[in-house]
C-alpha cells in the first residue's frame, strides 16, 4: 500500500469530498482532521503533530483558529485550506506556538496545541 497518499492534500480533498463532507465549513475542521490523524495511526504513520494553532490571512491582521498536521520532515497537510481561505496552505502564515498580536490596540496572546501523534491516539482514539 502507498502511504505516501495519506499525506497529499489532494487525496484528502478527493475522499472528503467523495464523502459529501464539506471543506468550505469551519466547523467540519475538527471532524476532517480526526479522520486524516485516525487514518495516518491507522497506516502506523506515527511522524506528525497534530496542531489547532491559528493562520493569518491576506485580508486580516488578526488571526482565526484553524487545525493542520504537520509532519517531522516540515510538510504540511491542510486539505482545507485552499477551500475555506482560497489560499495554497503552503503560502499562509501560521502560528503554531504562542504569538502576540494587535487587536483593537491591545496586544493578545494567541496559544497554539500541539498533540504528537502519540498523545493525540491516547486521547482521541
């Protein structure tokens, strides 16, 4: 079996959408990115973080929360990216620690969490 497709945004947009799960909703993020982290442990792809961070888009100074993976060797896989921000994943700044940022003059903390494979199949799985 090839588990180097379990990590393209493309067949992820293909079997989401294959499903009828919609990768224009922010609120089907959560759903979407248990499935992928269920699948790679499933396929003993153990090389990832699963990260609920936030992203900074072109149009906003302040960020929005948003899930991704991110594996050992840097890659990201967000297959919902391009859909809900019209944005190549690769080409979004995210914020995957803790950052500050100006918000209506105040300077905010934005947290990020950070699950490694492992403790995200203790606690999901």
């Amino acid at each position: 079996m090839n588990v180097n497709k379990f990590k393209s945004e493309e067949y992820w947009s293909n079997t989401l959408s294959s499903k009828s799960i919609s990768l224009l909703k922010k609120e089907n993020n959560e759903y979407i990115f248990h499935c992928i982290s269920e699948t790679l442990i499933e396929n003993d792809i153990k090389d990832f973080k699963y990260i609920e961070g936030f992203v900074l888009t072109y149009n906003s100074d302040i960020p929005v929360s948003h899930i991704w993976i991110e594996f050992e060797n840097g890659d990201i896989l967000d297959p919902v990216c391009r859909h809900q921000f019209n944005i190549d994943s690769d080409d979004i700044y995210r914020v995957s620690e803790t950052e500050s940022f100006m918000c209506n003059g105040y300077e905010v903390d934005f947290e990020a969490r950070t699950l490694s494979a492992e403790e995200y199949s203790d606690i999901f799985c």
